[in-house]
C-alpha cells in the first residue's frame, strides 16, 4: 500500500484529478487484453515530460513499480501489474504537435491514437504506414513500446522504420533526447532503436517524432480462395519470387476464412474452401491495375480456384472490415477460452509453419486458427478449448506451436512482444549470452528495476 505521505506527494506531481487510488480507476487499469491482471495501487495521467519526470524520480526513490500503460491493447499482459504498483497512462497525452510536409515528419505525444495520426496526415497528402489491427484505438507510443507492425509492413516495415526522434524519461527521471528530424544520422548509438520494442522496461516516451512518406496516389484489393492453406502460402512465394512486392499479404486458415466468406456473402462454397489470401497494392492507377493482375495470376498458378479485384471503396472496406475483427468474429466459434500468440517464420518456410500448424491440431485433438501477414512470415496463432481435459493440454499446446516455429529459424514474436506471456519461450530462442547482455542493459536504465517489471525476462 502506499503510504498518506506518498499518495500526497504523487497527487501534488500530477494534480487533482490525475491521481487515482479509487477502486474502480485500479481495477479498469489493472489489465489488458492479454486477459491478465494485477494490483494496481494508483493511476498517474501525466500531461508533461516534467511530470513524468517527477513522478518516476519519486518513485525510484522510494522504490514504487510503475507500469506504463497506453491503450492496452497488447496481447502478452505488458501493462499488467506483476507485483503492485503504480499504473502511469499516457492517455491524456494526445496532442500532435507537428505536422511537417517539408521535412515529412510528425511530432506526436505517446497518447495519440494511430489511426487518428493516419487520418490526420493523409489530409496532409502523407501517409504513416503502420498499420496494426487495433490502430482505432491503440497508441503510438505503445505502438513504438512494442514496434508494431500490421499488413503494411510487408512493404513498408514497421514501426522501427518510422521513428526519428524520442523524448524518453529514465527511471531515475532524467530525459533522454534521442534521435531527431533528420532522416539520416551516425552519430553515436542508436538508443532510440534500443527503445522501439522495450515494452516499457528501460523508459518512458514523452514525444515521439516519426517519418512520413508521400501518400500513394491510388490503391487496389483482391482476394483469392485455395482449398488448403500451403496453396494460399505458395501463392505468396509465387507472387515474390515475381518481384512483386504487394502492399499487404494477408492470410486466414481454412476456419477463418469460411467465417468471412459465410459473413460477406461472397460466392464461394464453403466445403472446397481451405484458405484465403488479401492482397493490395498501391501507386499509380496503372501500375496498381498490372500489380493486381499479375497477383491474380500468381494466385492461379499456385491453385486458386476463386479470386476477385475489388471494384469499388466499398467492396474494399468491406474485405478490410471483416479482416480487421476477425479477431472478435472467432469468438463467434463458441469456445469460451482463447490464447492469442503471434509467430514469425522467413517467408520461404511458410508453408511449412502452416502445415505444422495444422499437424498440431490434429495430434492434440484441440481447435487452432490462424491468420496475420503471411507476407513477412507472421501469423496470429489462436487456440481455442472448453476447458475440462483441454485446460491440461494447453501449455503443450502452445509449446508444440513455439517449438516447431523456432526449428524453421523462426521468432517467437513479430509484433506483440514478450510482455509476460511469453518470457519463457524469449530463452528457447536466445542463448545465454544474449539474455544477459540484454538484462544488462535494463540494470544500467532501470537499476532498482522499478519499470514495468517481471516483463521481458
């Protein structure tokens, strides 16, 4: 608990209003979408760097976990309490600062949610690719927290891609200065990179200045239909090893495919249907027109028995709609529990990874379903069970799924991060050497080890 003297101290930090100790405000900000969660004895909002300042050099005096939060949205519990703690949410700072079209950058807080930030710089005539599925309500600073990605990063990259610049408060409360509005730099390390994908254990983000790109003047989608998933993942291969580089490469499994079929009234039969594929291109209206055909044909060649170009800005939205809550529609399944996990293979074991995922279904008797960005290797693996028996298979479950992706030179993670959930698997991939040079860094920013910790390692 924390001390009357300690509540009073934090509370003259933020103001009236901004420090929370109710238990209602304790428990809303105790979880995330992992489905974990933990003891929160406080909720800070900061709305300044200077406050952020105070509250973390505060806290690592008298030795209070504090546990950045944005959205909480990420699906390893990285915003969870591991022991209690403070929570800071970023959420009230939201402000973009900046948009620059003469040095193609944006200034942002860590509040602001991307897909806003995307809407608002298209009317710039730029456009900020990073793209993740919950972009409608997740934030740029947890998005550079994680270094998330999303179907565009096939093309584009990730957020790592798209930083320049971060204001970034240490444990302590002294403020890092990193990066800035140049494109290029080689001055010294690069500790802004070191923070993209820290997940909150070496500091937290203040601003953040990130990259824009001209936005493309046209874009176009398609879907094709094969009757088994490693059809839909040499199609992918195929479509590569043309030179085509599609904006998105999205893949969904035979279950998910026929839940979006079956949903958007597409005419395909549902028995012959193994899996799905979205592909987009952008550029000029003729080079989109050729992308796409040419897509189409790669598609063909790999056994797509059913393929279609959208014809117009709805038919588009509404491919997208469905693929972005697919995630919601495989609750519609009926299993009451879910275990969410993301894998990342190279692309030219992917249709390995696919078909192993399905040798794993049928050896353990227990539903899985995947989708995700087949275009860089990463898929969103789900697992699906009642409960009873199945609660005592699950851990071998998702064993089995780490260990046959780290056997084909894969990640355990593409996007999500390691958070809590999986900490374990972080050591099958890393040997001994690289974990400890890694908790090595985090003791020179985080000595007392006060931010956000229990996650990672």
């Amino acid at each position: 608990m924390l001390s009357r003297t300690q509540q009073k101290a934090l509370k003259r930090i933020v103001g009236e209003g901004r420090f929370l100790t109710d238990e209602a405000a304790r428990s809303v900000y105790a979880f995330d979408a992992s489905g974990l969660s933990g003891t929160a004895l406080a909720v800070c909002f900061p709305k300044t760097t200077e406050e952020i300042s105070k509250l973390l050099a505060f806290c690592h005096n008298d030795g209070i976990p504090v546990y950045p939060r944005g959205a909480g949205s990420g699906r390893t519990g990285g915003a969870v309490p591991t022991v209690p703690g403070i929570v800071v949410s970023l959420e009230r700072m939201n402000r973009v600062i900046e948009v620059s079209q003469k040095d193609m950058l944006t200034v942002v807080e860590p509040g602001v949610i991307t897909g806003d930030l995307q809407g608002l710089v298209m009317r710039h005539g730029l456009f900020y690719p990073p793209d993740p599925a919950s972009l409608s309500f997740c934030t740029i600073g947890g998005n550079v927290a994680t270094c998330a990605g999303g179907p565009k990063a096939v093309k584009y990259g990730v957020t790592r891609d798209y930083l320049l610049g971060l204001e970034a408060v240490r444990a302590d409360g002294s403020v890092l200065t990193l990066g800035g509005r140049t494109v290029k730099a080689s001055s010294g390390y690069s500790l802004k990179d070191l923070m993209c994908g820290s997940e909150g254990t070496l500091s937290i983000f203040s601003r953040i200045t990130l990259r824009l790109i001209p936005r493309p003047v046209a874009e176009g989608v398609m879907f094709a239909c094969f009757s088994s998933p490693e059809g839909a993942a040499h199609a992918a291969l195929e479509i590569f090893s043309m030179g085509l580089v599609p904006r998105t490469c999205e893949f969904m499994d035979r279950t998910c495919s026929r839940l979006v079929t079956r949903e958007g009234g597409f005419p395909v039969d549902q028995e012959t249907l193994g899996a799905m594929l979205i592909l987009e291109s952008d550029g000029s209206p003729g080079s989109v027109a050729d992308e796409l055909d040419a897509m189409k044909v790669a598609c063909q060649k790999a056994g797509s028995f059913y393929s279609k170009v959208a014809e117009s800005c709805e038919e588009s939205n509404t491919i997208w709609s469905l693929r972005r809550t697919l995630s919601q529609r495989v609750r519609q399944l009926g299993y009451p529990n879910k275990v969410s996990e993301d894998i990342v293979v190279p692309r030219g074991r992917l249709p390995e990874i696919v078909g192993r995922l399905e040798a794993i279904e049928r050896h353990f008797g227990i539903k899985i379903v995947s989708f995700g960005h087949l275009g860089d290797g990463n898929l969103h693996v789900n697992v699906l069970y009642h409960g009873d028996r199945e609660n005592e298979l699950i851990d071998e479950v998702i064993d089995s799924i780490f260990r046959e992706t780290l056997k084909l030179s894969g990640r355990v993670s593409g996007e999500h991060g390691i958070g809590l959930t999986k900490r374990k698997y972080l050591t099958w991939e890393l040997d001994v050497v690289t974990l400890g040079t890694m908790r090595g860094i985090k003791d020179l920013f985080d000595p007392k080890a006060i931010l956000n910790p229990g996650k990672v390692f």
